[in-house]
C-alpha cells in the first residue's frame, strides 16, 4: 500500500502543472480565455447538437463549446483549461507506463510534454479547445483498448472503434491508431518479421486513409481539412505547426521513452530525469514565452471590459499603460466619453491614425466590427451597431454564432421596436445557459413601448436615434454625429465624440462651427481640451487671450503661453512631449498621424 | 422469459390505454383556436407531411383530433406540439383527396376542457412536386458565413444538403436553378476567390465555367432555363449595397447598369439583342413555356444611387427563336408598374402559360429588404394583374417559384418574426387565385423555426433528388483556368 507522502508525491506533479496552468490563462492571459467566448453560440437545443455531431469532430467540438461557454468567466476558463492539460497528461502517463512497465520519474517527466505543446497551441485566441478535447477521446480510447488482454478483441476492438472515434473526435484520433500499433509492436516484437510489420503497418494506413475519404464523401469540406481537423482551429485555411508537433510528441515521446528505458541503467535514471525535468521545464517555458502575445491579450482585456461597460475600469488601465493599439485605444475613448471626460483627457493618451481610434472604420474581420460596434451603440447609432455585431459574427471563420452579437441584435432590436424580430433572437439565447436570464428580462419588454421608454439604457437610445434617413458613409461622420446632436442636444457622449473628431482631424474651424451644438449639455466648466482648441482659434486670430470670449481657465492660457515659447526656442518638437504630451497644442502641432 | 415479456407488453398496452384524458364537459368557445404555425383553411397537397402544430399559448393538455370522410382518425394529446404519426396522416390525405380534413382541438386549463371551433385544412386533388430546393443562409449585409445548398422533399422531413459552402473556404454558393422543376439541367453559381457557374444537362456533365467575357457587365447571374434545355437566360448586373441609417430600412440593394443576356449551353456562347443591352436596366429574365419568348424587368436610366428611390421596373418581354437564337425586335411592355408608382421584380412564368407572379415593391429591384414586397398574379390571357390575398401579408413577400403542373408556388416570406424568410406553399387555382398558404411543415414547427438561425432563400420546386458529386466540384472549383462563355453578338 501506498504511504501518504508518496501518494502526495504522485498527485504533486499534476497538481503542481494544474496550478501553472491555472495561475498563466488567469493572470497572464484571462482576456485570450474570454476572447473564445464571444465568438460562439452554445445552445442547449437538439439542433445543435445534431448539427454539430453530423461533421468528424463533432463530439468533441460539441464538449469543446459546452465547455467553452464558462469562458464568460476567466478564472473558470483558466481552471477547465488546466483540468483539460492535466487529464491529457495523466492519461499520456499511463500510456506510457504501459509500453515502459515503469512508474519511473522519467515517464512523468516527459508525460508533460505533449501538454505543454498544447497549452503552447492554445495562446494562440484562435486555436480551439476542440483539439485538447479530441485528444482526450483518443487517449481514453486508446488505453483502454491497450488494457484489453486478449489479442484479437483487442484488435477487433480497435478497428471498429477508430471510425467511431474519428467521427466523434475528429483526424486527432489518428493518434489512437499510432499508439495502438505501437503498443501491438512491443507486445509482439518477437513474434513477426519486418515484413510483416510492414505489412500490418501499411494495412493500417490503408483503413485510416479509407475512413477519411469516407468521411469526407458524407460532408462538405475539403479532405485537407478533415485530415487537418475541421473544427481545431477558428481559420479553416490554416493550422499552426505546433499543433501537429504536438500530435507527434504523443508518438515520438512514447517511443522515446521506451528507448530511455531499454538503453539507460536503472541506476542512471536519477540523472536522466533532472537532465529530462530541465529540458521540459526549461523548453517548455521558453515555448511559452514565446507564444504569448502582450498587444493581442491588452486589445482583448480593453473589449472585455468595454463589453461589460467597465468604464473607470479602462481608464485605470489606460493610466497605468497607455494603449499600444488603435483598437484598445478606441475602447479608452469610449470609456472616457461614458465618463464624461473625453473634452478633458483623450490626448493624455496616444490617438492612433487620426479618426481610427474613436471610430473605426470597418473591416471585414471579427474584431474591428465588435471594438466599433460598441462605440456606435452608445452614441446612438443603433443600426450601425446592429450592422456591425451582424458582420462581426457571420465574420466569425469556422461558422459559429455569437452570443455577445445576437444580445446586441436583440437590444438593438427592442430599441428599434422590431419586437418579432427581438422575440427572435431572444429565444434563441434563452437557450444558453448565461444569457437565459437576461433574456427572459428583456422579453418583458417586448410589445411594450412604455416600458423600453423608461429603461435606462434602451430608452435613452431610443431617443438618441437619427429620424433622417441617408446613407451610412464612414467619411462623413461629423455630419451624423451632428445629425445625432440635432435629435438630442443632450446627448453628451456624440457631442464630446464630434468635437474630439474635429480636434483629430486638426479642423479647428469645423470645431468652433459645431461647437455651439453642446449648448443644451450642463458642463461645470468647458472641457481642458476644447478650452485648447479655443485658444488655439483665437490665436491664430491674431487678437489677445484676455479677450477670448469664452470662459478659459488662467491655468490653460498661462500654459498656453509657455507651449508657444518652448514651441518657438525647440527645434525637436519631440522634446515638448513631457511637458505638453496631454495637450490639444502638442497633438496639433507636433504629432504625426500615424504613430 | 416468456413471463417478462407478456409483463412488458402488459405494461405498454396499459401504458398507451391511459395516456389519453377524455375530454368531459368540455365547455364551447365560438372561436378558432390559435395555432402556431397557422394551418386553419390552409390548402394542402395529398403528399405532404404531417401539418404538426400546437396551441401558441400553453396548457395543461391539448387535445387534437384530426378527421374526415374515411375511416381513419388521428386523435392525440399533448401539452406541447403532438407528433402526427406519418403512415396514419398519409392515410388520412388519402382519404381525404379534394375533400377536406376536419381539426377539432380542445385545451384543458384549470381541469376545466374548452373546445374551440374546428378548422378545416383542405385537401387538393392536384399533384405537387417531389422536394422543393433552397439555399440557407443567415440574413446578414455584407459577409456570409455557413450556408448549403438543400433539398427537402415534401412527404417527409428529410432535408439533404446538395452543397454547403464549407467545401471552398470563403464561398458564396447561389441561384441554384432547374429547368422547369427537372434538377438534370441544373446551374449554380459558386462565388470567391475560386468561384465559378456550373451548368449541367443530362448530355453533358457538370462543367465550372467563369461566365464574364470582356462584352458583358459582369458575371452571369439570375438563371432561368430554357424549356428545351439548350439555352440559359442571364442577367450581367453591376450591384452595389449600402446602408440606410434609418431603422425601417436597413439596407439596399441597387445595380448601376444590368443587361440580359441568353447563353447557348450547346455552343458556350452568351447571346444577345441590341435591345437588351440598352442604356436602361433589364434585368430578372425568365423563359415563356414554349420558349419562344423572354420576359424580362426593365427600368429608364437612373443616376444611382443619388435617385435609388425613383427606379421602378416594368415587365417586359422579347420575342425569341430557339431554332435560331435570335430575338425579336420590339420590346412589349406587359405589366407598366411606374404607372402605379411601383415596380417589378422576378417575373416568373407558370409553365402552362397562363399567368406570370411577379413581386411588387415601391421602388429598386431587391425586393427581399422592402418590407411592402408583395406577389402579384398577370393573367396573360387578359392582361389583367391583381395581387394574391390569399397569400400576402403585411411583411415580405419576395422569391416564389412554380410547382411543374402550375398548381402550386413556394415562396418566401418574412410574416414570421419580420426578419428570417421562411417557405410557404399555396395552392393556385385555374383562374390563378391563391389559397391560403401554409408554412413548410416540421417535426416540431415551433422549436425548429425558433432555433434555426438562417433564411431560406431561392425556393424551388424539383421534380427529383438532386446529387453532385462533391469531390468533382472541389475539384474544378479549385482549377486556376476555368472554361469562360464567350460572347456572340447577335
């Protein structure tokens, strides 16, 4: 029987990896795990299911997105992600004892391996939990095919079960196939002759490859693609090389093992497995390190948090690193035009390509459409935003929905009065498990005006909508934004957005013609930025600042002053950046477009 | 053994006996029930399946009884959508041939029975086709995602995929179309990097062909065959899409020039007339029944998109000679729908030559997005159009397509939740009126329509199942050089 301290010591390295794997997706990469989230649709409903299972992976992918949907929350993410990396890793153990009759430290050492190479594969936002799932299948199958004692059940049991396996699995089950005849190989090694082998091998090869044509004449989609894993990754023309790598490590790790084990003594173990800890420890971590991408994970945290309307929350973040995207820097404005403080401190951080941080333009991918789509949202410009989450989600590469765009079609679908429409799309979320709630809420609502009337956010929406109709033109977006004004002067967050517009685009007599716009809007004292634009116009007026007639704090012209005097004496323009790289003056003047 | 056995048939008769109420003191409501999908005084044909439905609010038990002048009687409860089993409902229309079937539905509430007016679904004596054919596709602006090709016959709820557009990665595949409801001369247009038209006739396999030549505006689009097979009517549009702001309307659709034009299957050959290539739009072409003319919409010369709203489109036609391939030479304005300040989209024969549906909106030619979209009859014997009430609602109305025999249309409409279209069928009598339509039917209507996520879109009837073999399409779809029309002037 097994002492407590070695029982701790057996379960120590699974948990220890478990708690890495936990501790990397929840604090270095939450927002990659909720990233996968929004771009899918899991639905508790007999059509998805059967949609899903009618492909070769569906199983798998059906588990994968079952899974997926606690994404919502990163830390569940991090842990379901841990616990899948560490399952795979047990199972590869025990495969591995059985082919080395070992419970050497060796095995568990580098039973890691193809574990790391998968976590390495999922810091890619686009790589898909199907892949680990599928691996799971293929793994269970696989050991307990090998535990079947009787030669010809074992091996009735694995032809049959590979087609079932690669239907439910996907072309990961290929693996089941290649540890199995390894598995018969060491069993019988002694039994058949090479030709043999070779025979039995290319027999095997054979069936594989007629399972996959097979298969492939029951669906439509290319053979490359089943053979690649229909569902592995979110591109269907592309697959990362790590994620055949780590198909192989099962194999080629296995193999090395067994040959670990018949070359090196008993005695020598101990240092084949701190040379073989260093190399999995170290290579793994250096493999790691070099798949996380810092710019993606802070574009991913500044949509998540827009998403969840975490608006202080974004300009703490912004304050303490300035965005290095265009995108994160979209969300940055939007948070602070929410807060009422985008007159007061965009330039305190980085405006990239002129308008493409506070509109973007559209892209026909998944990102851009959801970043912009939220802007638009809360302007008011409901359809756009309804546009928008619409292309983000038929962007989406392997065809999935979107619970996050089908929450905005409905929203914006109530706002509209489109309550059939709304209806639609609401029933389809009652059937998910975290957005059910809210959308029995939101039916309340439908077929009653009132009630949309007085909600605090569709309501005021509602009333912030254009009544003119014109073609939506990405050039000429001051104009609907005025147009916006024009239906609701009190609409403070379109009419901080069309003054910061005029100010990116240096039109500063554009700025004063619609400055008079934010007459009905209550400001304490006219936001520090547009006070800068104004003494900007009135200057170049040639005419004195005491005269200005608007309310100019002596703070700004006194700065105002000592920018034109350090303007005047630099010649590097770069050189104002500390002491007036948050001012209109300094982003007018000395700042490129593009940055 | 033999005791388990006799135990288990035991309990499953028992099982069955009691798993109907008897409906007791039920008490009269002077009502129709409300049913969802609505099937009350629909038309239906003697093959279809099952008209599965269910009360739109719940109850504590419905019950369904479904009889006629035979024998057979269907008689369920439920307290959602009940399950008609098939072998009996096709007794049932059997039976029931131009005659109609009675539906008598009761509800419990509160342990108290209330029995609603029964309805009537009637049976036509008139055959229908065997499957009708659509594309799915979620409704959406400018990107797609999933979609296929599908067909789905009639008597069952058998749907087959013909071909998804998973096959070539960023694929559109659309306008699937038959001759006539004969899927052996088929032709469909695969879009995107790899895109292609494929044209087949049961004399020559499937070829993918790029259909622009240097004398036609565009790649060929809107198909309609010829009814000897040999030649395909085309249209060459250069269309645009924007977006209005306005919540009412959401997107449109316009051409800035379109021509028709006639391919020779035989010879490869686009065909055309110096009156169809006009400064003026003509677009949407379809084949008269006996080929020998070609009606086709047609709008004056528009500054678009500045006068999008002012394009209206009449119908027109042009005598044509299949021995020859050549046109006549005068237009014929059929239906002048500017005079009613509307306009014309997708002129469809019937193929006994009497009538033309077309679709009537207020302006444009993409009638899908305008909401006012409704099917109107032409009796070419009088002249005469008028719209068809029985089928047209207070949404759209847009894409229809004849059954063979000219008795039945599938169209789609989006009367359902204003957005997703969805098919209905709708018996047309001799004199070209419609009978109310009903919804395509489903195992359960309600849950199945609720959680389908896409449209359907270009309905057609086909007379027998379509097949294409998959690997074959893969195959020339990804060809860099595929055979082009080529463009003879007429």
């Amino acid at each position: 029987m097994m002492t407590k301290p070695k029982r701790i010591f057996k379960f120590f390295p699974g948990l220890a990896f478990w708690g890495i794997v936990v501790l990397f997706f929840g604090l270095v990469y939450p927002y990659h795990v909720a990233f996968h989230e929004q771009y899918q649709l899991f639905l508790f409903s007999g059509q998805y299911f059967i949609e899903l299972l009618s492909i070769p992976g569906g199983g798998a992918d059906y588990i994968a997105r079952f899974l997926t949907q606690f994404f919502l929350f990163p830390w569940l993410g991090a842990g379901i992600i841990a616990s899948v990396l560490t399952l795979i890793q047990i199972l590869f153990l025990r495969i591995i004892r059985l082919f080395t009759h070992s419970n050497s430290l060796v095995n568990t050492i580098v039973s890691f391996v193809p574990s790391i190479a998968i976590m390495a594969f999922l810091c890619d936002e686009n790589a898909m939990l199907s892949l680990p799932i599928a691996l799971l299948f293929a793994l269970s199958a696989s050991l307990t095919c090998m535990q079947i004692p009787k030669n010809t059940t074992r091996s009735i049991c694995g032809v049959l079960l590979f087609p079932v396996l690669f239907w439910i699995a996907g072309s990961a089950s290929i693996i089941f196939v290649a540890l199995l005849l390894l598995h018969e190989i060491l069993l019988n090694q002694y039994k058949f002759s090479i030709p043999k082998w070779i025979a039995v091998f290319s027999v095997f090869v054979l069936y594989v490859y007629a399972v996959l044509l097979a298969s492939q004449l029951l669906v439509s989609y290319p053979l490359s693609r089943v053979l690649n894993g229909i569902n592995y990754y979110r591109y269907p023309d592309f697959m990362p090389f790590i994620k055949n790598v780590a198909l192989l490590l099962f194999v080629s790790i296995s193999f090395l093992t067994i040959l670990i084990h018949r070359v090196i003594k008993k005695e020598q173990m101990i240092w084949a497995s701190i040379v073989l800890f260093l190399l999995v420890f170290g290579g793994g971590t250096g493999l790691i390190i070099s798949k996380v991408d810092t710019a993606k994970e802070e574009a991913f945290a500044y949509n998540y948090m827009a998403r969840m309307h975490q608006w202080n929350a974004i300009i703490q973040k912004a304050e303490k690193n300035p965005p290095v995207s265009s995108l994160a820097s979209t969300c940055v404005n939007l948070a602070l035009a929410k807060t009422g403080q985008l007159g007061n401190h965009m330039f305190q951080f980085p405006q990239y390509d002129k308008l493409e941080s506070l509109l973007p333009k559209y892209q026909r991918d998944m990102m851009t459409p959801l970043f912009a789509g939220e802007v638009y949202y809360h302007l008011g410009m409901v359809n756009t935003a309804h546009r928008l989450a619409v292309e983000a989600m038929e962007s989406i590469p392997d065809y999935q929905k979107s619970a996050r765009c089908y929450k905005r079609i409905a929203e914006v679908s109530i706002i509209n009065g489109n309550y059939k429409t709304a209806r639609k799309y609401l029933n389809v979320l009652e059937e998910t498990l975290f957005y059910r709630k809210w959308a029995k809420r939101a039916e309340t609502l439908l077929f009653n005006d009132e009630s949309v009337n007085k909600h605090p956010e569709f309501g005021s929406l509602r009333k912030n909508r254009i009544d003119e109709d014109f073609f939506f033109n990405a050039d000429e977006q001051d104009i609907i934004l005025a147009l916006l004004l024009k239906k609701n002067s009190t609409n403070r967050v379109a009419f901080e957005y069309l003054m910061a517009y005029k100010l990116l685009e240096r039109d500063i007599t554009g700025f004063i013609k619609f400055f008079s716009l934010g007459d009905g809007i209550s400001y304490f004292s006219i936001p520090v930025h547009f006070q800068e634009a104004l003494t900007v116009l009135w200057s170049s007026q040639n005419k004195p600042l005491n005269e200005i007639p608007w309310e100019i704090d002596t703070r700004i012209s006194n700065n105002m002053k000592a920018f034109i005097a350090e303007y005047n004496s630099v010649t590097d323009k770069k050189l104002l950046a500390d002491k007036f790289g948050d001012t209109y003056w300094y982003y007018l003047l000395c700042e490129k477009d593009n940055k | 053994m033999r005791l388990y056995l006799s135990y288990i048939f035991l309990l499953l008769v028992l099982f069955s006996c009691s798993s109907k109420e008897e409906v007791s003191n039920s008490q009269q409501v002077s009502s129709l029930p409300d049913i969802q999908p609505d099937y009350i005084g629909v038309t239906v044909p003697s093959v279809i399946a099952p008209l599965n439905f269910s009360m739109a609010d719940n109850f504590e038990l419905t019950d369904f009884v479904f009889s006629g002048k035979g024998n057979t009687t269907i008689h369920l409860q439920s307290s959602s959508t009940p399950e008609i089993p098939i072998n009996k409902w096709k007794d049932l229309l059997s039976e029931n041939i131009g005659d109609s079937i009675k539906v008598e539905v009761s509800v419990k509430t509160e342990n108290q029975w209330l029995s609603y007016l029964p309805f009537f679904i009637h049976v036509s004596a008139d055959p229908i086709d065997e499957s009708i054919c659509y594309r799915l596709i979620a409704p959406g602006y400018e990107v797609y995602s999933k979609m296929g090709i599908y067909q789905r016959t009639l008597a069952d709820f058998k749907q087959d995929a013909i071909l998804e557009n998973t096959l070539v990665s960023g694929s559109c595949v659309n306008c699937h179309s038959f001759k006539q409801t004969d899927p052996s001369y088929l032709t469909f247009h695969v879009r995107g990097d790899h895109g292609a038209t494929f044209v087949a006739t049961p004399d020559k396999e499937i070829t993918a062909y790029s259909t622009k030549t240097d004398s036609t505006l565009s790649p060929s689009v809107y198909p309609y065959w010829h009814p000897s097979g040999d030649y395909i009517a085309y249209s060459n549009n250069m269309t645009r899409q924007t977006f209005h702001t306005r919540e009412s309307e959401r997107i449109e659709v316009f051409d800035f020039k379109s021509d028709v034009t006639v391919y020779n299957v035989k010879t490869n050959e686009i065909i055309t007339s110096p009156l169809l290539k006009t400064e003026n739009f003509e677009t949407f072409p379809s084949f008269s029944p006996d080929g020998k003319r070609l009606y086709f919409t047609c709008a004056g010369p528009k500054n678009m998109p500045a006068e999008f709203r002012d394009i209206q489109y009449n119908l027109c036609a042009i005598d044509f000679d299949p021995a020859t391939g050549s046109f006549g030479n005068h237009i014929d304005t059929l239906f002048y729908a500017e005079g009613m300040n509307k306009s014309v989209t997708f002129p469809r024969p019937s193929y006994d030559g009497r009538f033309i549906m077309f679709t009537l909106i207020d302006f444009g030619q993409f009638s899908i997005w305008h909401k006012e979209a409704d099917l109107w009859m032409l009796d070419l014997a009088t002249g005469e159009a008028k719209p068809l009430d029985g089928i047209n609602s207070n949404d759209t109305e847009s894409y229809h397509s004849w059954s063979s025999n000219s008795r039945w249309t599938v169209f789609s409409s989006r009367r359902g939740d204003g957005l997703y279209t969805r098919p209905y069928i709708a018996h047309i009598n001799e004199n070209g009126e419609a009978d109310k339509a009903f919804l395509l039917p489903q195992k359960d209507p309600v849950n199945f329509y609720k959680e389908l996520l896409f449209s359907y879109n270009i309905p057609e009837f086909s007379n027998a199942p379509v097949k294409l073999n998959i690997p074959e399409i893969e195959e020339q779809l990804m060809q860099e050089e595929k055979p082009s029309f080529s463009f003879k002037s007429n």
